[in-house]
C-alpha cells in the first residue's frame, strides 16, 4: 500500500519536486518553485485527487483518505527542523476536520500541545526500536490469597519522556490503525510470557490481554488469536481477553460472530471496566462471555453502607446467578477488600496487592508464590510465604 501511495504521488509532483516517507503513514512533499500559496493548494489538492481513486491490492479495492498540512518558506520559517514541525501541526489541525482536508499553517497553532505533536511519528517507530514493555498486575484469588491470574498493561518507553502509561497514547495508536500493530505484539508478548510461565513450577496462570475495539472489529482478530497461541503454545483456557463497551456496542451480529469465533479457540473473555457507560445488561444477553470487571470507579469509594456497595453487590449477584467470574478493579485499602470478602467477590486486583510490574519482577512474585492474608481471617492482607 505505502509503495502505491508513493507511486501515486511521484506521479503527482512535478520533477524537481522532492518526495519522502517519514514514517507510518506520514508523507513529506517539498515543493519547488512556489510562487504564491495558490501553487501549494493546487497541488495539495490534485495530491488529495490522485489518492481518492481506490488502489487494487492483491485483488482488494482500497480506498484511502489523506490529510494535508502545508507550510510555506520564507514565510513561516527558513528553519528545515521547524517547517516541519509547522507542516506537521497544520496537518493535526486537517485530521480534526475530516478526512481529505487541507489546512496551511499559522501562527496560533502554536498553541497546541507540542506533546501531541510528533507522538504519531514516535508511535510509528516504537515497535521496531522495541520501546514497548509489558507491566503485569497480579489478580488475587478472594478465596486463597493466592495469585490467579495476571493482567498485561503496555507501558512505552518513550525516549525522553520516560515510561508513558497507555492512556497517553491509546487513542492516537486506535486513531491512526498503529493499535494493530501494537496489538499484536502485545498479545505475542504476552503470550509467549504466559507460556514460558506455565511451564515453570509455580501454577497454573491465567493472563489477561487488553484488546481496543478497533483491533476487535477486525476481521481477522480470531485468527490472530488463533495464531499467537499456536506460534507460543500457550494454552487457550490461560488466555482471557479483556473487552470494553466500545468492542461491544459497536455491531451486535458482528461481535456476537467474533466471540463465538473466540469461545471455539477456548479463550475467555472478560468485560473490562463493567457498569460504567450505556448499556451494560445487554451484554449479558447478547454475548458469551466469562468474566466481569468491577469499573475502579465503584470501588475507589466503597465503603459499608454506600451506595457503591449496593451496586458492586448488584453486580456480584448478578455475575454468580449468571455464572460468570468477578474481578474487582483497583483495590487500594483493607476497608474495599473487607467489603469485597464480605460479598463473595471472587477476585481482585489493585494497589494494595501490587501495582503493574516488570516481567522480572512478577516472576519473583511468582516464585515468592505469596498468599495474601485476606481480612476476613482477622489479620489486614500483606504478603506472606506459603510452605
Ligand atoms: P484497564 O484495562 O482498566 O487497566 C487498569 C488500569 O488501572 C491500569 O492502568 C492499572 O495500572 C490501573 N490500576 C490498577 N490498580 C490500580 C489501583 O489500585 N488504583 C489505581 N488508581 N489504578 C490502578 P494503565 O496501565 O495506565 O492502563 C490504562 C488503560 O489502558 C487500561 O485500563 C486499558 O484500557 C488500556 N491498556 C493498557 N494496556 C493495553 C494494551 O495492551 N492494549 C490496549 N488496547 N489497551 C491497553
Ligand atoms: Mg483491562
Ligand atoms: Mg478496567
């Protein structure tokens, strides 16, 4: 596709015209020879023309989209690094409109957060100078104390902005289809991180991986899933995917489709962040899944009495008349996990066991093989060895 692009915008430019691939999707044109800004919009605009004719893949028709930023020299600068920096502000601004939109740069854009800027450039070569790093959070078993299950968490080591928590990234990377790519390596890491841990002594260990609706809706997601777990011989009950209502509200047939494709493989499928937003009872009707987790934002004030607690106890009764597992999200004191223990959670996840940490360390933990003192056996939780 980047060889048709490129194809179709040598074809466009004129020869003393310079061309270059930046990274990703991203596309400079250096225009000689301008004389007025008409001649950039012309040719932004036959630019925008020659890639709104479909493109024939491998037997596919595929349309695309662009945007254009320009910026003009001497006017906007004589400086190469902060042209492009204008050019790549003046392209946000198109992408806010719409797809093939052109927009040429001035001055108050400056306003816009420079963070954002360059992300979807850094994004693009993250993967392939390997900045991405898997944190694991340890999901606690109400019952035994023991460690069950562990939640991946992407973290990105993001060079001079030290490690870069998901939420700063996320939409960007589902924004500009890079949450595929990451996607798969994520679910291959993990993965293959499962697999070497189920094969050591410690336990059998289930391991949650995050999937972005956009990477859900996919068509070929179960085959993905499919061939990660073949390619790391992981076994497919150890797998749960977790989902949020974006994946779900999105096409029913469709989604129904994929989860059974999902159920056949043997993976699990968990409903992340359960109870907030629209629509969440018609999950449960319309969808096979195995596992609910309980949104932080019930349990960040759940104390007795509250109403918080009237709905986590909803949602617990709810997931045991429907026999599905329940995980409360985010656990901070004693006082939320006494309340949890005392409606038969079957299991949490948060701070006060431990916060998402390296490979490394999570293997310590596992050989550590701790047993959370739970308090309902009159003692506050903390770490102790079992025999
Ligand atoms: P999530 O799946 O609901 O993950 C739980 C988030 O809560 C994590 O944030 C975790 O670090 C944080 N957390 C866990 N325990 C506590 C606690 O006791 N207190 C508080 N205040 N926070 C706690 P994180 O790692 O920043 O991830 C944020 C979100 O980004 C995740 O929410 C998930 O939706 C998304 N995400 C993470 N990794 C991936 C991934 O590999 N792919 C995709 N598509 N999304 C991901
Ligand atoms: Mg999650
Ligand atoms: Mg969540």
């Amino acid at each position: 596709m980047l060889q048709l692009v490129t194809s179709r915008l040598l074809g466009t430019v004129s020869s003393n015209d310079l061309v270059a691939r930046m990274s990703g999707d991203e596309f400079v044109v250096v225009q000689a020879n301008v004389e007025s800004p008409n001649d950039a919009e012309d040719l932004a605009r036959k630019i925008i023309d020659s890639l709104s004719a479909p493109f024939l893949l491998e037997e596919s028709e595929i349309r695309i989209g662009c945007t254009i930023g320009i910026t003009l020299a001497p006017r906007d600068s004589q400086d190469a690094e902060k042209l492009l920096r204008c050019a790549d502000l003046s392209m946000y601004r198109a992408k806010a409109e719409g797809r093939n939109t052109l927009r040429f740069y001035s001055p108050e854009m400056d306003s816009i957060s420079w963070n954002n800027i360059g992300l979807e450039t850094d994004l693009g070569k993250a993967i392939a100078q390997e900045q991405f790093e898997l944190h694991y959070q340890p999901q606690i078993d109400l019952e035994t104390g023991a460690v069950a299950g562990a939640e991946a968490l992407l973290r990105w080591n993001r060079p001079e902005f030290g490690l870069t928590s998901p939420a700063a990234f996320i939409d960007i990377a589902e924004e500009t289809g890079l949450i595929n790519e990451i996607g798969a390596w994520v679910l291959k890491k993990a993965c293959t991180q499962a697999a070497a841990w189920q094969s050591s002594p410690y336990r059998p260990l289930r391991i949650s991986v995050n999937l972005s609706p956009v990477q859900f809706l996919r068509q070929d997601i179960v085959q993905l899933v499919e061939d990660t777990l073949k390619a790391t011989g992981l076994n497919p009950e150890f797998l749960e995917l977790e989902l949020t209502e974006g994946s779900l509200l999105k096409d029913v047939e469709r989604t129904k489709q994929i989860l059974q494709g999902l159920k056949r493989l043997g993976v699990r499928v968990a409903i992340d962040d359960f109870g907030v937003g629209f629509s969440s009872l018609s999950y449960l009707k319309n969808f096979a899944v195995d596992t609910l987790k309980i949104d932080r934002s019930f349990i960040s004030s759940l104390l007795a009495g509250s109403r918080d607690e009237a709905i986590v106890r909803a949602i617990i009764s709810l997931s045991q008349s429907l026999e599905l597992k329940v995980i409360a999200e985010g656990v901070e004191t004693n006082a939320q996990l006494a309340c949890l223990l005392s409606h038969a959670c079957d299991e949490a996840q948060g701070y006060l066991f431990s916060r998402p940490i390296a490979a490394d360390a999570f293997e310590a933990l596992l050989k550590e093989n701790p047993r959370y003192l739970l308090p309902k056996q009159g003692i506050p939780p903390k770490k102790v060895q079992s025999s």
